[in-house]
C-alpha cells in the first residue's frame, strides 16, 4: 500500500510510525511544512527503505517562508518530493493570499525545470495553483484532498497531473463526487494523518486500506486489483524523475 501525503513529524510517536509501515511494506510520502521541519526529520528516516520525507512550504505557515528559504534552498538536492506546498485561500488564509502568491511564485520558480514531484495544497485557490503550475512547467503533481470543482478535475487532468486521496473523502458526498470524476490512471492514496480520524481514533497509514476497500466496492474490483492499480500508478509517477 502507498501513503503519498501523510506528517509523520506530527504524530506523538514518528518512529513508532515509521517503524510500523516498515514492517508492514508500506510505502510514505511524508510531508513536512517547513524546510527546518525537513531537516529535523530527515536523518531518522535516511535508514528506511520505504519513507521518503518531502520538503515542504506550507502556504498557512507563509510568515514563516521568508527566514526558511535558505534552507529550502540548501535542503532540495536532498529530496526527490516537494510537499506540502501550494496556496490556501479559505478563511483560515486568505488574510495573506498576496504573501503566498509571491512565494509559491518563488518555490516553483526554482524548482522550474528539476525532476521533482509536488504534493499540492490547493483549499480554495485550485484554479489558481494549478495555472502557476502549468505557468512554471511542473511536470510532476499530485492534489492533495482536492475539495474544488468538479468541471476543473478534467483539465488536471490533461495537464497530467495526479489526485490523492483520503478516509475521509470517502465519507462525505462532495469527495465522493470528486473521486467518481478521477480516471483509473490518475488515483493514488494518502491518510493526510494525523489530520483524518477512522473510527474514532487518528488515522495511521495502515487505514489506506479503507480507501482500497470503498474503490474496490465502487468500481468492482478485487482489492488486490485496486492495490495493484495504485502501485502501477504510483510506478509511473516516480519513473518520470528517473
């Protein structure tokens, strides 16, 4: 199973995490919201084989990315992920929607041209993260819990451009209509933990199997099926930075 989008920094126990889908073969994309998050991270997780850590600029810590780009900078050599980056304009950040358009403007600036996957935040600025990304030439992108609208799903798609997604989309009807807009080719998964609740507790990478199960259900196919569909998808993602 594939976890493309999920903190482990922000869990109580990251070891424990990581230990656990070690074990269980599970493969994690885990994101980081400032560059000096990725460098406190980044030695723990160099000993396994299935974490990869992303260098991340979170748009709701945007005060923050002025004091952290040099270490954006001197960390990107590093990574082959960028997350989680993108743009928030709903009422949590709108107030600083001109400071985040200068600096995701600067992120994909440089990373205009590296072979690099991008985990994108786009709550309510999807229109608008995703023309910067076809302005700077991002090959390589996956909408993180995409929430917009139904109509623009096509065009990320032509763009090439991945969706992750979560438990709890499959629970509310609005990511339900998203998920039945996504090709086959363009699905991957994530928990976006420790942000999601399953059953009453705090989603673990471990609960990608829910969204296997519901996909399995939608679409009628086996889970072996799904998991296997995810797997190729995921394969053809990270073939294009090879």
């Amino acid at each position: 199973m594939i976890d493309t989008h999920c903190h482990i920094d922000l869990y109580k126990n990251p070891i424990k995490i990581i230990q656990d889908c070690e074990k269980s073969g599970i493969t994690v994309l885990g994101m980081t919201n400032l560059p000096s998050h990725f460098e406190m991270g980044y030695p723990h997780v160099i000993p396994y084989k299935k974490i990869r850590l992303a260098l991340g600029m979170h748009p709701l810590y945007v005060e923050q990315h002025e004091n952290e780009y040099p270490a954006f900078l001197r960390n990107l050599s590093k990574t082959s992920y960028i997350g989680e980056v993108g743009l928030d304009f709903s009422k949590e950040g709108f107030s600083t929607k001109e400071i985040q358009l200068k600096s995701f403007h600067r992120i994909l600036n440089e990373l205009k041209g590296k072979k690099k996957i991008l985990s994108i935040h786009s709550r309510r600025a999807e229109k608008e993260v995703f023309n910067l990304l076809l302005e700077y030439n991002i090959k390589n992108a996956i909408f993180h819990w995409y929430s917009g609208p139904l109509s623009l799903i096509d065009e990320i798609v032509k763009s090439g451009y991945y969706f992750s997604i979560n438990p709890a989309m499959i629970k509310s009807v609005n990511g339900k209509k998203i998920i039945s807009k996504i090709p086959l080719n363009k699905i991957l998964t994530e928990t976006d933990g420790p942000f999601v609740e399953v059953n009453s507790r705090i989603v673990v990478p471990n609960d990608i199997v829910f969204i296997i199960e519901y996909l399995s259900v939608l679409l009628a196919k086996t889970f072996k099926e799904i998991e296997l569909l995810i797997q190729d998808n995921f394969n053809i993602l990270i073939g294009s930075i090879k």
